[in-house]
C-alpha cells in the first residue's frame, strides 16, 4: 500500500515522499475516491482496542460515513462545500486550512494538523493515530485529551462522553467549589429543618402542657 | 349471602385497612412511634423513593419548558436544554440519574417491606398500592426513554413493543389478536414514530402522574393511619416518637440523597455509561448502532429473554406478578425468617443480573462481553 502511494517507510516510522507521491495521492483521492473517502480502518481498530462500538461520526458529519445522500454527506453537497472538500482533499502537508463539510471538527483538526499524507500513513498502522496527535489536545474541555479518548472509543466533541470515573474525577475538581457550597447549604438547611421542627415538638408539648394544666385548674 | 351483608362485610374490611377516626394530632402527631431494631433502616427507605418522585416532578416540569415531543425536533430541544440552557444539562442529569435512584429505592423498599412481612393485616391494601405504584414507576422508566428520540430510545422500545406482541402466540383463540391490539393501540403506526412517540409523551406526563398520585395518595394514608410494622419477629429494643425525630431522620436521608443525586448529575454524565452512537438523533434510514438494550433496570428480564423461550419468561413473569400482588395471602403464614430468605434470594437475582447480565449471557451464547 505503501508503495502504491509512493511512500517508502523508514526504519523510525516516518515515510519518504517518492517523486511521483503527489500523482499517486490524487490517484488515490479522484479515480477511486470511494475507497479513500472513508477510513474504516481507524474505526476498525478503535472499536476493537476499547470493546466499545463507534461509528464514523467520530470524525465525520454523518454517523453513516461520507457516501451518501443525507446531510454531511458528498450526494448532498453543493458546489461551495464541494470546494471545501476539494480543498480538504488537497491538504497533503499539516498546517493547511481545513473546513471540510463531510468532517466534524474532530476530522477537520486531525486533516488540519497531520495533514492527508500522514493520515493514509496511518491507515496502514491505525493502531498508532491517538499517537500521532498531539497528546495535550482535548477539544470538549471533558479532562481526557482527544488521544485518550480515541483510546477509549470515545467521543472527542462530546464532553458528556468519556471514561466515567475520568469525567467524575475532572469534574469534581472542576466542580470543587460548588460541591462544597451544596454541602454547607445541605447541612444548614437539615439543621434549620431540625431546629425547626424541634421547636415545634416543644411547642405543642408546652401547649398540651398549659391546656392539661389549665384542666386540672 | 345476601347483598347487604356482602356490603357490610367491604365496609367492615376497608374501615380496618383506613381506620380513619386515628385522623387527628393525638394519634397522628402525638401517640405515633417508631419501633427501633436492626432492620429499621428499611423504614427510609419508602421516604427516599418519595424524595426521588419529587425530584423527578420538578426538573420533568423544568424540561417541559423546553421539551419538544416531535419527531424532527425532541433530539434537537434535548441536546438544547444539555448545550445552551442555563443549568439545562444539571437538570436533565438530575431527571435521569433521580429516574434510576427511584426505581432503585422502590425496588429496595418492596424487598425491604417483603421481608419485614409488612404486608401483613391490615396493611394488605399498603402492599397492593406498592406493587402497583412499582409496576407505574417501570412505565414512567419505559414510557421516558423513548422521549429524547436516540438511537437505544427509539431501538429499546420497538423491541419492548414487539415483545407485547409476542405474547399473542401463547394465548388461545380470539385472544391471541388482544396483544396485537394492545401494541397498536400504543404505538399509535404502523411502526414506532410520531404517533408513539405522542402517545409516550402524554402517558408519561399525564397519564401515569395522575395514576400515581392516585395510588401514592392511599398508599400513604394507609401507611400513616397504621403507622410503620413492627419488621422482625423479636421485640424492638426501643421505639422514638415519629414527630418529631423520625421525621427528622427521614428528611435527614433526604438532604444525604439530595447531595449526592447534585454530585452525580454535576460530575458525571448519565450518558457516559453508554457508547455515543447510541444517544445520536434517531435517523430511520441510518444504520442502527451496536449495543441497544433496555435501561438498566430492565436486565432483570431482558437478559433471560435473551437466553430463554420468550413463553418460560412470560410464565415466570405472570406468575412473579401474581406472587407480588396476592403476597398478603400467599404468604400469611410464613415467618419472617422465610420471607428474609426470600427476599435476598430475590434481591441477588436482581443485581446478578444487572451486573453481570451481560456476562452471563456471553456465558451461554458464547462470544466477548
């Protein structure tokens, strides 16, 4: 696959551009577009590293994948967002500017920051993506980086998705000082409760107390 | 007999269920007591599940503000009220985490009240009311699942739906049709959409409220006109005044379980226990995600339905129902000692399989949990 691409892989991982990569890339993404569009091979693997099933709208728009005529989709594209995509297509080398309409922001960043030459590298090992990215990016703000979360199998954009007691753990030390003012406000209003209804018990006894008093009188 | 004896007689056996002349402060407020033993924490129990029904009225009127029960749009008004409402996600973890803390404090005070016999005469109508209010707080469960309109929502209740169906088969002549009848009259289609996806709706704010309120109203009476049962076979070792420690206890427990429901829904998300694809808009042209299963208070059946002919669930079922509700007679004159027994037995078939359920059906069916 390597080399079709044109790529030769060396001994640390990284590839070396063969000099018809680029002729070889649009091969790739035009005449068999299809096979190139959608990336089963991430999914593949990050369903079967956590035992958790995903979908494609881990990085896509639609959870069905790219192929198709519903919405994010390219069968319902129009000619500005085919553009975008034309230009997505088109960004072999990270840093380029990446908006494409069949990817959610998660798909547009990873494009964005390891660029489509990486990205088909990788689709040979998917096993090393989390790897690839850089380990202190956590698009949802949720404390788990976007790595671990694809580790994990979870959602990257989705703050309420993720490991349980890594979000209970983020949370409550997110969340430290609002706990502790639940807490007071639990336990002032128990005990305001509690005098309260005390007070009440004393009353009625004095009360019963006067009126058994005032009989005996 | 005749008619009028048979009315006296109903007069007689409800006056003796509602002894309503104990209506008045010297017996409610002042003469009431409490016994104290080792199972006593069984008492807070019903008081907690009352907590949760509280909970769930407030932040369930809290996302009615917003809800919107169509099809095209109850997805998009949820992940509203989660993203852009102020509070929005807090409230709508508090309806789903106070949702299982009340069917899972229900469940507890049903065993907890099985095995103290507190079914015992005159508390008989007590326990029917009970059994029924549990079998009304599942159908709050199933009927509010299918409202956020997701993938398991949507999935999970087709599948509840046809499992009504399938009851048709195992009954005989023009009855076997009355299930059928049954689904379609709930599901309003011919498949599940906007006509169920009504329906749910108005059963789970309407319907089932009113029938709740009915049924807790004199579950309640009966339970503070008799006061609570004496739970174990021994003496109790002390009794307190119900007003006002007791009370005060029990709104105690209350406080303890209002922090820890704010806790949970402020830390952690009700919807992290499940893989995303399965909270994804419900889209009937898309592929239907792995994993769709019932909520988890369901297992207890679900789980055997997997492994087992649907006809020996539904025999173990109805007979389970029947054991439920005729519990008062069925079990007049067994001990407690028993009824404890039992009660565990049932209590760790419950958790077995919802915990380890879906081991257990790997177990048999063969492949990975």
């Amino acid at each position: 696959m390597n080399r079709l691409l044109g790529f030769r892989a060396r001994a640390d991982g990284s590839a070396r551009r063969a000099p018809f990569a680029f002729a070889a890339l649009g091969v790739a993404f035009f005449a068999f577009a299809p096979a190139a569009r959608a990336y089963p091979e991430f999914q593949a693997q990050i369903a079967k590293g956590a035992g958790r099933p995903v979908n494609c709208a881990l990085c896509h728009a639609n959870p069905d994948g790219p192929d198709g005529a519903s919405y994010g989709q390219i069968g319902r594209l129009n000619p500005e967002e085919m553009e975008r995509l034309n230009r997505a297509r088109k960004a072999i080398e990270p840093g380029a500017e990446v908006n494409s309409p069949i990817l959610n922001e998660f798909g547009n960043e990873l494009v964005r920051s390891l660029g489509m030459r990486r990205l088909l590298e990788l689709k040979l090992n998917p096993a090393a993506l989390p790897d690839a990215i850089d380990p202190k990016s956590d698009m949802d703000r949720d404390g788990i980086p976007d790595a671990e979360e694809l580790r994990d199998a979870t959602h990257p954009l989705k703050k309420e998705d993720g490991r349980p007691w890594r979000l209970f753990t983020h949370n409550v030390r997110k969340n430290l000082w609002t706990i502790f003012l639940a807490a007071v406000a639990t336990a002032a209003g128990l005990y305001g409760l509690a005098q309260l209804l005390q007070g009440f018990a004393r009353a009625a006894r004095a009360a019963h107390g006067e009126e058994d008093s005032s009989d005996r009188e | 007999m005749s008619l009028v004896s048979v009315v006296k007689r109903a007069v007689e056996y409800v006056a003796e269920r509602f002894p309503v002349e104990k209506l008045n402060y010297h017996a409610m407020v002042e003469k009431k007591e409490v016994p104290v033993h080792r199972l006593s924490w069984g008492y807070y129990l019903g008081g907690a599940a009352l907590f949760f029904l509280c909970v769930q009225i407030v932040t369930g009127l809290m996302l009615l503000f917003y809800y919107q029960p169509t099809v095209s749009d109850a997805h998009a008004s949820v992940e509203f009220i989660s993203e852009h409402v102020h509070g929005g996600a807090l409230i709508r973890n508090m309806h789903a985490w106070g949702s299982s803390m009340m069917i899972a404090c229900v469940i507890a005070h049903l065993l907890t009240a099985f095995a103290m016999k507190a079914f015992e005469k005159p508390r008989e109508i007590t326990w029917v009311t009970g059994v029924g209010l549990l079998f009304l707080t599942f159908g709050f469960g199933f009927t509010g699942y299918l409202l956020p309109w997701h993938q398991i929502a949507v999935n999970a209740t087709k599948i509840g739906l046809q499992s009504i169906e399938q009851v048709g088969q195992y009954l005989p002549g023009q009855m076997a049709q009355w299930p059928r009848a049954i689904r379609e009259t709930i599901q309003g289609e011919a498949t599940v959409g906007q006509a169920t996806l009504s329906r749910f709706y108005a059963i789970h704010v309407i319907v089932l409220p009113f029938a709740l309120a009915g049924l807790l109203g004199i579950h309640l009476l009966a339970v503070q006109l008799h006061g609570m049962s004496r739970g174990v076979d021994e003496p109790a070792r002390r009794r307190e005044k119900f007003f006002p420690i007791f009370i005060i206890k029990d709104f105690s427990v209350w406080g303890v379980a209002f922090f820890v429901l704010f806790v949970l829904a402020l830390c952690l998300p009700f919807e992290s226990f499940y893989s995303y694809p399965l909270f994804e808009a419900y889209d009937p042209n898309g592929s239907t995600p792995d994993g769709i299963k019932p909520e988890w208070y369901f297992y207890f059946v679900y789980y055997p339905l997997e492994l087992l002919p649907f006809g020996v669930i539904l025999v173990a079922s109805g007979l389970a129902a029947v054991l439920l509700l005729l519990a008062p007679w069925i079990f007049r004159g067994t001990s407690r000692k028993t009824l404890r027994i039992l009660a565990f037995a049932g209590a760790a078939y419950f958790l077995g399989m919802t915990l380890f359920g879906e081991r257990i059906y790997h177990f048999f069916k063969g492949g990975a949990p």
